[in-house]
C-alpha cells in the first residue's frame, strides 16, 4: 500500500511516500530555518506564508522522487495535530484536496505519535509496550506506548519544553537559531559538573517536565540576579561559554533520562523509544544508552533526519491507523 502523506506543524513543509508503512521511496523537507533565524524563533505568520509557497513544489517532488504518479497513491496522510494551528490548517488543507480529487482515504496524524513511528520505519520490530520520550522545541512528552497507534501520555511540560529552554539558554549566550546543535557542540568542549544548575524533578513520581527554573538560572548566573532577558550578552570566555553550556545541557538531560527510566519501572515495559528533534543531542542519546544498558532493556531512536519534522513518519503511522480502519471525514480539523 503507497500513502503519501504531509507534515506542515511548525516550520519544515514536508512529503514523503511511503509504502506498507516501512518502505521510504522519498521523503522531502524544505526547511525554513533560514527565514527565522534573524527573529530567534518560528514566526507564526512567515512559517504560514512558507507552506503556503512551498507544499505544491514539496508535494510534487515527493511523488516525482518515489518514480510513481499522483494517482497511484493509495491514501493520503497528514498531521493535524499539535502544532501552529494556521500551518496545520495548510497541510490539512491540501490532504483534504487531494483526498477528494483522486477519491482515496484521508488519514490524520498526532503530530508526536509519528515521532514515536520514526523508529519503527529504521528498526522494524520493537517489542511492545515501550516508554517513549518525544523531546521537540515545543514538547517533552512520555507515552506509554501499546502499538504503533496506541499511546496513553503519562507525562508532559508544564511550562518550557526542552528544546525551548535550550533555545531560550542559546540566546542568552549569544548564540544562534536554533541553538541547540550549537550547544551540543560547545558542550563537548565544557565540564557538565562546573555549575551546579538545578534539575526540576516537581512533585514526588511525577513525569511531568518543567525546564523554565534551569533557564532561569543560566541568565542569572551569566548577568546577574536583578537581570531580565533583555538582550544584553554576557561577554564569555570560550572556556566559561563550554562550561556553561555543558553544565546546562547535563541538567536538562538528567531530568529526561531519569523520569524517562522511572517510568520504565513503573510501567514495567520491554523498551524505550526516543523521538523529536532534540533526539540528536548527543548527550541525551549517551546517557539514555548507557541507562538503558545497565537496565538491560533495549532503546530505540532513529537517524537524525528522521527525528526532524518530516513526513515519513506520518505516511509509515497511516498505514496502520489505515489497518485499523482510522479514517477521517472532511470535517476533520486542525488542533493546535
């Protein structure tokens, strides 16, 4: 079965075909980091102007790479949900065209579930039930996963999620969007013991993630405690600026990795699975590995560009949901 699904919920427009839910005959993402960066985050308005521009071209390169025709695409998928509503809407918009013009099934997506699927698409069999870890700029989840399409979320942000904070601490230090590779990077330079920031573990058991306090404490220790994130840059020594941001990033990946390893032993699962674009974070992947291994518990995340938005993912979920007769109507909406 070809299901060419879209993916439209921040700021990559992407389309992908993919067949029997494993096999990837093309998955395209145009980015649009470069229209961003000079704001230091996704303008809602621009990421909306770009799909709108993009996602014909994106959607036709997809189906041209994958050497089919648009007609012999047995489904189309797309992600509906979280995500920008107005970039959502485009997506789901154009599936919904194309759903009614070629008379073949709509197939909407949750947005993190598909992250959930990337491994899936690498790996083939994962033994089930599985945590599963979504860390992305705007979530920090943990799903207790039953399949591939059932996932009861057992945790989330309360406030910033992790790759938020790690923009948010980037531009602090003066560096640039988005900034977590960059602190990966600098980081490797830094001692992660240096600065004693805090890790937020909120009430007893709870999987719930809060990364605004760490925040706040790299811009007070970096310009003092009556500061405000005004803009104004520290002036580090390359030296301090790795040992900052080392000691940042170990607390943040410390909260991930042990709630992420007490829900394993709450739920008594056999897996972990780690998705999101902040699964390319190397330190998060070490830690997470090495948990895991002394669990003797297997973890699975994918390459680096499949835990980036794209729309592989979507079209690999589909399928099953497909399977389990999950189809959608055309009075299916957007949800943010």
């Amino acid at each position: 079965m070809i299901i060419l699904g879209i993916e439209t919920s921040c700021d990559e427009t992407s389309a992908a075909v993919v067949e029997d839910g494993i096999k990837v005959h093309s998955n395209i993402v145009a980015s649009q980091q470069a229209l961003h960066s000079r704001f230091g985050g996704v303008v809602p308005e621009i990421a909306c102007r770009s799909h709108t521009d993009t996602i014909i071209t994106v959607i036709d390169k997809a189906v041209t790479e994958a050497n089919i025709k648009i007609s012999d695409v047995d489904a189309i998928s797309v992600a509906n949900t979280p995500g920008l509503i107005g970039a959502l809407l485009i997506g789901l918009t154009a599936a919904k065209t194309l759903s009614w013009i070629l008379k073949i099934p709509l197939i909407t997506i949750n947005h993190l579930h598909a992250h959930i699927y990337a491994s899936k698409i690498e790996y083939g069999d994962i033994d089930y039930p599985a945590i599963s870890l979504v860390v992305s700029g705007g979530h920090t989840s943990l799903f207790l996963t039953q399949s591939e399409t059932r996932h009861i979320q057992v945790g989330g942000t309360i406030d910033d999620a992790a790759g938020e904070a790690f923009d948010k601490v980037g531009k602090i230090l003066g560096l640039g969007y988005p900034a977590g590779p960059e602190i990966d990077t600098i980081s490797q330079k830094g001692n992660g013991k240096a600065i004693p920031f805090p890790r937020s573990y909120l009430k007893k058991d709870s999987l719930d993630f809060s990364f605004s306090g760490v925040k706040t404490a790299v811009l007070y220790h970096c310009l003092g405690q009556d500061s405000r994130d005004s803009g104004e840059k520290p002036g580090l020594k390359d030296r301090e600026l790795a040992d900052i941001a080392a000691s940042f990033q170990e607390a943040v990946v410390d909260v991930l990795v042990n709630k992420t390893i007490f829900a394993v032993t709450k739920f008594s699962v056999k897996s972990i699975i780690l998705g999101g674009g902040v699964a390319c974070n190397s330190r998060l992947r070490q830690k997470l590995t090495d948990a895991a291994k002394q669990r003797d518990i297997p973890l699975y995340y994918p390459s680096k560009k499949l835990c980036m938005d794209n729309a592989a993912m979507v079209a690999g979920l589909a399928y099953h949901k497909y399977g389990e007769k999950e189809v959608a109507g055309f009075e299916v909406e957007a949800i943010p």
